[in-house]
C-alpha cells in the first residue's frame, strides 16, 4: 500500500469586519526575547488573544467567536504600545507602584472594545487592532467562550500542548527557549576569527 502526502485543503476564512466590537482576552502568551530584523535589536515580546463574540466561524462543524492577536514588546515605558493600550482599556493611567510591576495575567477574561481596521499590504488585505477601549460603564461584560489559555517562561520552561502551533513555533525562536532546551543562540555563537 502506498504512503502518499498531499497539500492541506485551505482554510480561507473571510477577513474580520471593520468596526468596533465587544472583544473578551482569553490567551495570553509570553513570547520571550524575540529579535526585530527591522529594528536590529532584541526585545521581550507578548502576544495577547481576544475573542469577538458578535462575529463567528465554523471550524469542523463547531460555531465559535473569531479571534484576533496582537503581538506587544512587553514594557510599560510611556511611548510603549501595551501601555497605551492597557490604559485605554481599564480607563485610567497606571500608578507609580502598577508601573512598578504589572502583572499582566489579570486581563484574562477580561472584555474591553477594539477599533478594527483593514490594511492593505501588496495585494492581501489584513483585519488590524487600531484602537482599545474601555466598556462603556453600563455594559455588563460577556464571559469568554473559549478556555482562557497562558504561557509565561517565568512559570514555566515548556509550552503547553494547548498553544496553537503556530504561536508555540515564534515562542521556540525566543532567546529564553533556546537557552532552556540547550540550544545555541546568536548570542553565544562562536567567532570564526
């Protein structure tokens, strides 16, 4: 009998509507020290995951809220983006013992409103995270649908199973992976002079 191999079926799903939309987190994933080849430098990375109840997809026959991601250097210095966007969303600034230390677990499950955008780059079309917004106050806020997942190396040397694999693989390119596992990082490649 033969073993034969062939190209998986595509999963197209229709890009997110433009707007602004009811979003719970319900994963949160350190990404360790990921380098920027555009910036040329190192920096510690997070990825936050929200669900968007109002907007749904059928993934084998299973109705569920689309999802969106946004990849954050994970500093709350006051041009930083997750900061900006962490005060938008609880609706007030951090004080100086919370810039002290924040634990950012406590979004999880946590809703807030997101402001999507498209963008065009060449000729595919992308569903962006413009703004966040606090609830407004007399909104009671939804319970998350899915499983609230985390990963963060500070608890943790091993990614769960449950990380979709596609995150799991920009985790393993982090220094603190491959520092872990015994794999050698740029850092501590040897000189060939």
């Amino acid at each position: 009998m033969p073993l034969t191999t062939k190209k998986p079926d595509s999963q197209d799903f229709p890009i997110l509507s433009e707007g602004v939309k009811i979003a719970i987190c319900f994963s949160l994933y350190d990404l360790g020290t990921q380098y920027s080849e555009k910036w040329d430098k190192h920096t510690k990375q997070i990825m936050i995951v929200w669900e968007i109840p109002e907007e749904r997809i059928t993934i084998n026959n299973e109705d569920l809220p689309r999802a969106i991601s946004q990849k954050y250097t994970n500093s709350l210095h006051e041009k930083a983006q997750l900061r900006k966007h962490l005060e938008a969303w609880r609706g007030r600034a951090f004080t100086v013992v919370e810039l002290d230390g924040f634990d950012v677990k406590n979004i999880l499950g946590k809703a807030c409103q997101l402001q999507i955008i498209h963008t065009k780059k060449d000729d595919k079309t992308y569903a962006n995270i413009a703004a966040i917004m606090a609830l407004p106050k007399n909104m009671t806020p939804p319970e998350p649908e899915n499983p609230l997942k985390y990963f963060s190396f500070e608890d943790s040397k091993d990614i769960p199973e449950d990380v979709p694999k596609w995150i799991a693989e920009i985790i393993k390119q982090s220094t603190e992976y491959k520092n872990l596992h015994g794999e050698q990082t740029e850092d501590d490649e040897e000189s060939p002079f």
